[in-house]
C-alpha cells in the first residue's frame, strides 16, 4: 500500500462565510493536491463585513479531533489559524514538540 502524501491536519476555526478559517484553508489544499483533515477550534458567525460572534469549542474537544486524525490518517503538515484560547496555544506547542522528538 502507497502511503497517503499531502495530508494536512488544520486547526483552526470556522468562518460562515467560507472566505477564511477552515473552508479557506481546505479549498487551498485540495487545489494543491493534498488531502485536508481538520480540527475546529471555534465557530464564527462572519460574513464579508466582518465577524460578528465567536463560539470556542471546549480545548478537550479540539485534542480530541487532532488526536483522532493524527491516530488513523496520520499528517504529513499540521496548519494552525485561529486556537482561540491560549491554553491550546500552550498544549499544542508542547505536545508538537513532543512528537517531533519522539520520531528522531
């Protein structure tokens, strides 16, 4: 079996709109090529104005939805946009590290 190229995990939020956050970023990299998987970290509602409202998904929530993709479809990127709460900043900083060392 081949193993999957281009499969970028996005975490990042959600924008109604579809002109950035998580639409944007997958429209990018499915016309690239690659395969995007995603974690969401907050839902907007947004339009082309402007954002008017943010909801933050819980921080055990988005390290669920990370883990579950890195677990079964793996990553060969990982782009992050809006964490929307500095402890998933914090985390995610450390456990990427983590991760990196572990595979030297």
């Amino acid at each position: 079996m081949t193993e999957a190229r281009g499969r970028v995990l996005i975490i990042a939020g959600s924008d109604s709109g579809g002109g950035a956050g998580i639409q944007a970023d997958i429209k990018t990299v499915s016309a690239l090529g690659g395969y995007a998987a995603t974690a969401v970290t907050a839902i907007t509602v947004q339009d082309t104005l402007g954002v008017h409202g943010v909801h933050p998904i819980p921080v055990a929530i988005i390290e669920a939805q990370a883990r579950a993709v890195l677990d079964d479809i793996g990553a060969d990127a990982i782009k992050t946009g809006m964490l929307a709460a500095r402890t998933l900043s914090r985390r995610w900083r450390g456990s990427s590290t983590r991760r990196r060392r572990s595979r030297r």
